[in-house]
C-alpha cells in the first residue's frame, strides 16, 4: 500500500512529540527551529526516525525556516523517487 500524505504528516507529528514537541504547537506552517524550538540533535533524531519508518533520507534543517510542511514534503518526495 503507498503511503500518502496523511501517513508522512501523522508520523512527522508523532516523532516530534515523541520529542517533546507540545502537540497543540504541531501545525503545517509551523517553523521546526524557531517555533518549535527543535536543536540539531532533535534533527537527527527526527531524520533517523524518519529513515527509520520510511526507509528515505531526509536533511532535517532548524536553522533556517523549513517548516512541517517542508519536511513532510522531502519524505514524500524521496518516496516518489524509489
């Protein structure tokens, strides 16, 4: 069965929380450094979980502005590649 973009944004929003993340902060537009509050290591936990559940590789940045939405679009599109 593919997995579909409810699947990606369900599972981005379980990691985080499994995290820490407060769940009532997890929206599509929500910026995971600034907003969330996401460091580098919360990063690599998130894109080996990703890797981990997905089997894709994804460059998770809290630097910048990537959003929710940034990220479950980098899962579905590595998905689409294989």
């Amino acid at each position: 069965m593919a997995v579909t973009e409810s699947d990606v944004e369900a599972a981005v929003a379980e990691i985080l929380t499994s995290i820490g993340v407060e769940p009532d902060l997890i929206s599509g537009p929500a910026i995971l450094g600034k907003e969330l509050e996401l460091d580098s290591t919360d990063a690599v936990e998130v894109g080996l979980e990703l890797k981990r559940r997905f089997k894709v590789t994804v460059k998770v940045q809290v630097k910048g502005d990537e959003t929710v939405d940034t990220l479950v679009g980098q899962v579905l599109t590595e998905l689409a590649a294989q």
